[in-house]
C-alpha cells in the first residue's frame, strides 16, 4: 500500500472563489490545513468564521490532529482565518521566509513600523526554500515559486502539489504579476519547477475563475494537463512571448477588491491590529496609492 498518498479535502467560499483544503494522513490522522479564509463583509467591515467553521467541523469529526497551517502566500483578495484556527484546532502557522519581503514593502505603504516584525515574527515558522517536513508520515517540502508575490510557495504533499496562485485551471492561465515586487520573468521560471514535477502529480489550485465556456468550479489538475493545455504557459511557451502576455494583460485588471484590508492582516499571520484607546481595532487604508 502506498502510504504516501494524502486525503485531500476541499473546501470552497465562493465570495472570493478561493479553495481551502485539509490535507490528511490517513494512517496517523494528521493533517494541515492550507489557505483558510476568514469571511469578511467589506460595507460592514466584519468577520465572521463560516467558512474556517466548515473546516474545523471536518477536522473534528474525522478525529484529525492538526499539525500545520500552511499559507501558501501573502493573499490579496481574502482573509486567513490562521489565528481563528491555531486557536480551535492547533497547528503552526508557516509561510515562506520570504514574508519578510513582503513585510518590509507594505510597511512602507502602510506608514507601520517595521521594527514590528523584526522583532517578533508574528507567524510560527518560516520555510527556507526547498525545506522539508512532515505531516504525519507523509513527506512534504516546499518550492519557492514567486513572480506573483516574492514569498510564494507551492507545497509537495505525496503525490499531491497545492500551488496557490501561481497557475490556475489550464483553460484560465496565470495568476497576475502586478503587484509590488512581482514578476512575470520570474513566474515563468517557477511554473518550470513545477512543470519538472511528475506527470501524474496531482495538483490543486488556490482559485478558479470560471471562463466562458466552463459552468463548474474545479480545484484539481495534474501536472501534464498543465504542461500541455495551459492556455498562458504550456510546453513550448517562450519566456518573452509569457512576459510579454502577462505584463499586458495585468496592465488591464483593477485592484482585487479585498486587497487594503487583507494584506495588513495576511502579512501579520491573521492577527488583527491591537484595540486603540476607545477598545476598538482599526484598519488603514493608503489613499491614492494603488491607483483604479
């Protein structure tokens, strides 16, 4: 028996299109969760824990132990629900130690003290790139795969690949390079480590969009079809025709409508600025400069 094949569960919030997962080992119940979503009301500026709920109700009723909480980026267009989470069902929340790129550059847009969080690294732990571990029995490891953000991982799980933004559903492409310290050379590059993984691979996507054609949500492709059918990047796909593609095609796009508020959370592992004065938690909001 090939022990080396871990459940994965899906869960899908369909106000930001995003794909959460459980991964499971199931012979010693362990598990990871990756790239939860707390719910978030934008006219209200209010959370609530739906979504994270759903997950931990899996978690518990399949007598799961949770291990980790795994993030696969800094997300523009969602919440994580990591703190609600380590709180209910344990775990580490981890990212990549390139987070500190992240940190250091939305400091300055957001006028925050950096000092912040070089003296207390609000997540639990900080993959260096290629670094492995375990999830139970289960072999794991990361690959950097940044050009979407500079602290993009994808995560090796058996025989199971979670990629974040970094690639979509094949008839749907990339993800956008436009943000600060993105880029779209090094997001070819990346999808190249990940097109060098076995055919058979599964892989699981972070979100979908649906294209024209298609009237059904999908998570999961493996590494071939991605190779052959990727309408942005597929084998064959020189470098400078995919820049080329994608810098025009992010020039287009508006700011995800989520990006203020989720960054200043995201970049801080969940935790919500502390309360001022009065008892209540602000967030802010950089005026005119990610311009429509």
């Amino acid at each position: 028996m090939n022990t080396q094949i871990p459940l994965v569960k899906s869960f899908f919030d369909e106000a930001t299109h995003t794909f959460s997962y459980v991964v499971s080992d199931p012979h010693s119940k362990k598990s990871a969760v990756i790239d939860s979503v707390l719910d978030y009301d934008a006219a209200s500026a209010t959370t609530s824990t739906l979504q994270a709920d759903r997950l931990i109700d899996y978690i518990r009723e399949n007598s799961l132990s949770n291990e980790w909480i795994l993030e696969t980026h800094v997300h523009a267009d969602h919440l994580t629900a990591s703190q609600y989470l380590k709180e209910q069902i344990g775990g580490k929340i981890a990212i990549s130690h390139n987070i500190k790129i992240v940190q250091a550059t939305f400091s300055q847009i957001y006028n925050l003290d950096l000092k912040y969080f070089n003296m207390s690294q609000s997540f639990d732990y900080l993959f260096q790139d290629n670094e492995h571990f375990k999830i139970g029995n289960l072999d794991a490891y990361n690959i950097p795969t940044p050009g979407h953000t500079p602290a993009c991982l994808s995560y090796v799980i058996g025989d199971a690949v979670f990629v974040g933004d970094t690639l979509f559903m094949p008839d749907y492409g990339t993800a956008r390079c436009d943000f600060p310290n993105g880029s779209a050379a090094q997001l070819y590059d990346s999808v190249q480590r990940l097109y060098d993984l076995a055919d058979n691979m599964r892989m699981f996507l972070c979100h979908d969009y649906l294209p024209d054609n298609r009237d059904t949500f999908i998570c999961e492709t493996d590494i071939k079809t991605q190779k052959h059918c990727n309408v942005h990047i597929h084998q064959g796909t020189a470098k400078i025709d995919f820049i080329h593609m994608r810098e025009a095609k992010d020039a287009t796009l508006a700011m995800p409508k989520l990006i203020l508020p989720a960054i200043q959370i995201n970049m801080d592992a969940g935790k919500f600025p502390p309360p001022e004065s009065n008892g209540q938690r602000y967030l802010k909001l950089p005026l005119n400069y990610f311009k429509a």
